[in-house]
C-alpha cells in the first residue's frame, strides 16, 4: 500500500473529520442505553469514567 503524504491543511481536515466522527459515536452510545450495553469494553469504560468524575462549572463558577 502506499503512503500518501498529505498537506497541512488535509492534516487539519482530516483530524477535524475524525473528531467529528468520534463525537457522533459517543453520542449514539451515550443516547441508546441498549447499545453501550453490548459496546466494546473500552468503550464502556469510556462512560463510566464520565459518571465518575465530577464536572466542574465553567470559569470557576460555584467555587469560592
């Protein structure tokens, strides 16, 4: 197979499509219940990190 080099800008592009395709991912598992439930173990213990770590508030709001 061979390698492509590729532009910065198709670099860029391409990070921002496969972040874009993450999100939608994570998205569908963390909306339907059903499939975390049968989803790779790694992908589980992607949500229960979430659950488990609390969120801290935007720009320090809620802390004195």
């Amino acid at each position: 197979m061979a390698r492509i080099e590729l532009t910065p800008e198709e670099n860029l592009k391409l990070l921002r499509e496969i972040e874009a395709n993450r999100a939608f991912i994570l998205l569908a598992y963390q909306s339907d219940p059903a499939l975390l439930k049968v989803a790779d173990p790694q992908i589980r213990r992607l949500f229960e990190n979430v659950q488990e770590v609390p969120r801290e508030e935007p720009n320090g709001a809620g802390q004195e």
